[in-house]
C-alpha cells in the first residue's frame, strides 16, 4: 500500500495535471485527483530546487494529543490525510484537513500540526528538495 501511495503521488508530482485526470490510463484504472494546484495552503507559489533535486516520501503518524513542533520546511511538498483530522497552526490562524484532502505544505513559513482529535492522525507527505538536505528544521523556543 505505501509503495503505491508513493509511485502515484510521486508520478503525480512529476507529471502534474496532464496525468491527474487519468486520460493516460486504461479505462479500466479509476482516478481521483485529490489536488491541483500551483499555491501552498498559503497561497505561495511553489518553490522547488534549482538542481540535484530529489523527492522524499514520508508517512506520518500523529497519536491524539500529539503534535508536530513548529518547524519550517525549504522547498514545496504534498501532504494527504489518509486517517484522523490534522489541524495546522501558522501565524496567520489554522486549517483542519480531514482524511481524504490533501493540500500543499507551506514553505519557509513556521507552521505546527495538532491532533485535536481521539483517533490517531496518518499522512504521507512528498517533498521536493535538494538531495541529499533535510525535507524540515525544528524551530526553537517558537512562540505562537
């Protein structure tokens, strides 16, 4: 299941809408687009690696009660809630994603997830960044 979570998300990342619709598939293959867009959750445009760029797929498992930490990440990424509702907090307020939405991280932007709910919170992200560099960094002592 992760291995074909990551193979259409990245495929999707890298072809983009042309492939979203499923116009290149077999009529019997069902395709549901869970995003398209050219913004962040933001509303920045994506930013993605000038050069030796690579992608990094992570699963996330949030327990209820839990979150993230405040932390930043340097170039665009894809997040899809599979289970739980995830809330993410910024400066400029916060947005709740059930499972089945997904949306585009924001970048450069300290941003913290929660899980205000009972059940646990998973996603898988997809970050395109430089190879070989963190996909995120921690911010310290962060005051909301």
């Amino acid at each position: 299941m992760n291995r074909l979570i990551f193979g259409l998300s990245t495929l999707f990342l890298l072809c983009g809408t042309a492939l979203a619709g499923g116009e290149a598939y077999s009529t019997a293959i069902t395709v549901e687009k869970v995003l398209s867009t050219d913004t962040t959750a933001l509303g920045q445009k994506l930013h993605l690696p000038d050069s030796a760029a690579a992608v990094t797929g992570i699963v996330v498992t949030i327990p209820s009660g839990a979150e993230t930490g405040w932390h930043t990440h340097p170039y665009s990424g894809v997040a899809y809630i599979i289970e739980g509702v995830l809330t993410v907090e910024t400066e400029k307020g916060s947005t709740t994603y059930p499972a089945g939405t997904s949306f585009a991280e924001v970048y450069d932007f300290a941003h913290n997830g929660k899980n205000k709910g009972k059940d646990p919170v998973k996603l898988v992200a997809f970050f395109m960044g430089t190879s070989g560099a963190p996909i995120s960094a921690k911010i310290a002592n962060h005051t909301h």
